[in-house]
C-alpha cells in the first residue's frame, strides 16, 4: 500500500510520538508503530507509476506555500476495526491543495482509495489503529478523552510513503514546499 501524506512538522511529530508511547503504555497499542512517522493522508492507493507519481509531487509542492491545520479534539473511526484520530479542520487552503493532489496524482494509481476522495476525505492524524478493540478503546478514551488534543501544523511537504503487509513501513520520498511562505 501506498500514500501521499504529510509528515508532521517537529513540535507535532513529538506531540504524536508522546500520545502513541502513553497508549501503547497504558492501554497496549503498538500497531500505529507499523507505520512510525506521525504524518496525515492526502490519498492511498495500492499502487503508483513511482515516476509520475513523483514527479506529479514535485511540481505541486514547487508551486505550494507553506499553510497552517489546526488539530483539535478526539475521533473514533467506528466498525470491526475502529480507528482512533485526531481530526484535522478543514479549511480552504488545505481543501485547495487536496483537490490539486486528486486531480492531478489519481491517474498514476493503481486501487485508489476512495476514503480520500474530495468529498469523502477527513484529515486526521491516527493514534491507534489495527489493534484497537472494545477493551482497549475504552482505556485510549479515557486516557485522552480530558486532555485538550489542540494545536497548529505547518503544512510544508508532501511525502510518497509505503507499507507492506506487516512489515514496517517507510518513506519512499518527499517533496517540501517551494512557494512563497506569507505566514
């Protein structure tokens, strides 16, 4: 599998990678680590022409500018296999470059993930995942659920990233903003 996501700036990156030891401490949620770089998804596919695809990121993040999400709150993705979340507000800059990565990265896919599709899509970044159940999901609730889960991101990159089966997963390439940074 693969995504075009984005890897987290350096005070969100520690933010995650705290919340992901103290679940992993108190509730015994470790799967998230099959994927350890905290980051959002843009899209998911099963597979990309690696050299469109690449070459699609590059000229987008050339002509991006630095922008700014605000993380806030708690999310439950629910079903047989619930996915805990930090949602990510939409705005219109972020919606924007969403819109862009579809339009112009979806012809290089192969499987495309229509969970990422523009009117589907739900930023968010994913505490726990794969090993979340009715036991564990109750202890990551009340771990999290009093704490106030608020703070900005800087949006400066965009990354190809892949895993497969259950080994872990890694960065194929990245692509950081070139446009003009006005904030």
């Amino acid at each position: 599998m693969y995504a075009i996501v984005t890897i987290l700036d350096e005070s969100s990156n520690a933010v995650i990678q705290a919340l992901w030891q103290e679940l992993e401490d108190q509730c015994g949620l470790s799967a998230i680590r099959i994927f350890p770089i905290p980051h959002f998804s843009w899209q998911g596919a099963d597979r990309y022409d690696l050299s469109s695809v690449e070459k699609s990121l590059d000229q987008i993040a050339s002509n991006t500018s630095p922008l700014v999400v605000r993380a806030d709150g708690l999310g439950i993705f629910t079903g047989p296999d619930p996915v805990i979340y930090i949602p990510l507000a939409k705005n219109p800059s972020i919606s924007r470059l969403h819109q862009t990565i579809w339009r112009q990265v979806k012809k290089t896919a192969i499987g495309l993930s229509p969970l990422y599709a523009p009117e589907l899509w739900m930023p968010h970044i994913t505490l726990g995942m794969l090993d979340v159940n009715q036991e564990n999901l109750g202890c990551a609730v009340r771990v999290l659920a009093n704490r106030p889960l608020l703070f900005e991101i800087k949006v400066n990159n965009l990354a190809l990233v892949s895993q497969e089966g259950d080994q872990v997963g890694g960065l194929q390439s990245r692509f950081n903003f070139k446009g003009d940074d006005h904030g």
